[in-house]
C-alpha cells in the first residue's frame, strides 16, 4: 500500500483506514496485520495506534514477536516443546477466560467459528496491550520491564493490571509447556541436554517496542532455566565498572550514540568518520571501504549506536568469560532484532576476540519498503 505524506495526516488515515477495512473483510484472517511503512516513525507510531482502535488488529504484531521469540529461545535449545500456534493459541484462550477443555474445544472448533472468535480476541488483546500503555508512556515503561505500578485510584487500570498479569504469569507458568517437566527430568541424567538448559541468551533491541515481550521472557527463563540478560535504557554518561557488572541482575546495553533512522541512507563518508571517532573498529570498516562506494559516498551498514552495543556486550561477555571458567563462547547465544543490521557487527567484532557466537532474530515483523 503506498501513501503519500502530502495530505493530511488524518485524510491520510481515512484513506488507509478504507483500503484497510476492504482488504481485511475480504481476507476474513484474524491473523492479518496491515503492515504500512513510514519515514516518520512518529508517524507510524501514531498510525498503529489508531488501527488498534478502530481495527483491533495491530496488536497481532505483538503476538507473533511474544510467539517468534519462544520458538527462537526452543529452537535455540534444539529442542522444540510446543509449537508456535499452540503458543498462540494459548493466549487467545487465556485472555477469554477459557477452561482446559474450552480450550481443546476451540482449537478444534469448525474454522468459521474459529476465525470469529479470534477476531474478537485480537480485539480485546489491541485494547488491553496495545492501546492503553502507549496513552500512558510512564505505566507502560513500568509495565513493560515487568513491574504492575498502576493508580488504584483508576479502574481501567486494575483491568489492565489483571489482564496483564493473567496473560503473562499464567501462560507462562510452569506446566504449561507440553512436556517440560519431562524435558528437566531428562536433563539431569543427560549432560548434553542440560548444557543446552544453562545456555545464556542474551538478547538485546534497538527501540523501545523491541522489547515489549520482556516480561514473558522473564518467565520463560525462570521455566527453561535459561540465564536472561535484559536491556534496559540508561544514561549514557554514567559509567559502570567491571565490579558493578559482576553485580547487576540485567544486561545495560550502552545508549552512547542516537543510531541513523535508516541504515539504508547513503550518507557522506567524511561526515561518518566524524561521527565514528575514535572507534577503530568503525574507522576500519569505512577504511576497507564496507558497504556500496560510490565515490566520496558509501552506503552504511551500521550506525555507531549499533558497533558500540555489540562491543559493549562483546566486553561484558568476554568479562564472564574471565570470570566465570565454567561458561563457554559455544554456549552462548544471542538474540537481536533485526539481523540484517546487526549479523556483520556481531561477526566482525567476536572473530576479532576468536569466538564464534550464535545470534538469531527476534522482534517485530520486519518492515521494509
């Protein structure tokens, strides 16, 4: 779908609101999720918003990363104990107050009654996740590093503080996996299998609605005794010592430098090098001439901001490594939310180390033009 930003934001809206209201009663998918690129990511922000009012669709997005990123955490394991729709599934039937066997019932439904019942489920799930935390920024920054602070003061607050922690604490508790208990049990007389249970997976984004999933991950890990280190934001003037970082429960991933909006953009090679500074890593790679030259211009691949959180983490994990003789380069695995930006950074800057590190992608569906 291609909208012009000339016209009006809002005769914008109308108009990708029609297209999008055609094209969704004919596909008659609940699982259908517009997907409409904007340079202005403000923009954009603003337009899913507005379809998880009206449609209550946009929140499918935030199904499939929560779903996208348990297969990787299982896939990662080699061990697949539920399958991503079952996951779904799950979901949809927790937030409708399902019994057990409501539950088999409705996976099983004929396909009609199916579709219907999620449409209306995707519905509810848009106004209790998506709509509600990004109107209130502060809650949902609570929220989102898994903390339920909400004005008792406000009603639609404590429905949102209940559904949300049904969602989360309930679904993925233990015993909710097929299997897992069987999978722990074989673990302790299987010494491959529990090297695979203690594999640290790092996983760290570049935006905010990046890490929206951080409070299932929370209870995956704890479940799959899986070592979780999260990002969260913080200052980027503050330093913190090898000493501190022995001590801190979450992974800081180092917000030094704002990353370019587009890594597509061809920028003009001087002004990189001067925003590179004295990173010898960055300077290097625009010395060997990565990515398309053209001239006295190159097509950059990645921003400072993106170098910087992977030898940031390169030196926290290789400080592990110091510390901790027992954890392997082999045994760590790291999740990232958009490959194509950070799969070369991440080569580059652990083969320089001698370690080979496994990364794999987890996030928001991929956005391109």
């Amino acid at each position: 779908m291609n909208i012009h930003t000339s016209t009006s934001l809002h005769k914008l809206f109308d108009i990708a609101s029609q297209n999008i209201k055609d094209e969704f009663n004919s596909i008659k998918d609940p699982f259908y999720s517009p997907q409409i690129v904007f340079r202005n990511p403000q923009i954009q922000r603003w337009f899913k918003i507005e379809y998880a009012k009206k449609f209550g669709i946009a929140i499918n997005i935030e199904s499939q990363q929560i779903e996208s990123c348990i297969s990787a955490l299982l896939d990662a394991m080699n061990d697949k104990i539920i399958s991503r729709a079952d996951v779904l599934f799950k979901i949809f039937a927790e937030m409708s107050n399902l019994t057990d066997g409501e539950y088999f019932n409705y996976i099983n439904a004929k396909e009609e009654g199916r579709k219907k019942r999620l449409c209306s489920v995707v519905s509810q799930l848009a106004d209790i996740i998506y709509d509600y935390p990004l109107t209130f920024p502060e809650l949902w920054s609570a929220w989102r590093n898994g903390k339920y602070y909400f004005d008792d003061s406000n009603k639609k607050a404590k429905r949102i503080e209940k559904a949300q922690k049904k969602l989360f604490d309930s679904i993925f508790s233990d015993g909710v996996f097929t299997g897992t208990e069987e999978l722990i049990r074989r673990a302790k007389n299987n010494q491959s299998l529990k090297k695979r249970l203690n594999t640290t997976i790092h996983l760290f984004a570049t935006d905010d609605e990046g890490v929206i999933f951080h409070p299932a991950l929370i209870q995956i890990s704890s479940i799959l005794n899986i070592n979780l280190y999260l990002p969260i934001s913080y200052d980027s003037g503050k330093k913190h010592s090898e000493l501190e970082f022995e001590k801190r429960d979450l992974f800081l991933i180092q917000k030094v430098a704002e990353a370019y909006p587009d890594s597509k953009v061809i920028f003009n090679s001087s002004d990189i090098c001067s925003s590179a500074g004295n990173n010898h890593f960055l300077l290097s790679t625009l010395e060997k001439g990565r990515g398309e030259n053209t001239g006295d211009r190159i097509r950059f691949v990645a921003a400072p901001s993106i170098v910087r959180e992977v030898e940031t983490l390169a030196n926290y994990l290789f400080y592990r490594f110091s510390k901790d003789k027992t954890l392997k380069p082999h045994e760590v695995g790291i999740i990232c939310t958009d490959t194509i930006r950070y799969a070369d950074v991440l080569k580059s800057v652990f083969s320089r180390r001698g370690a080979e590190i496994p990364f794999a992608q987890v996030g928001i569906a991929r956005e391109s033009d």
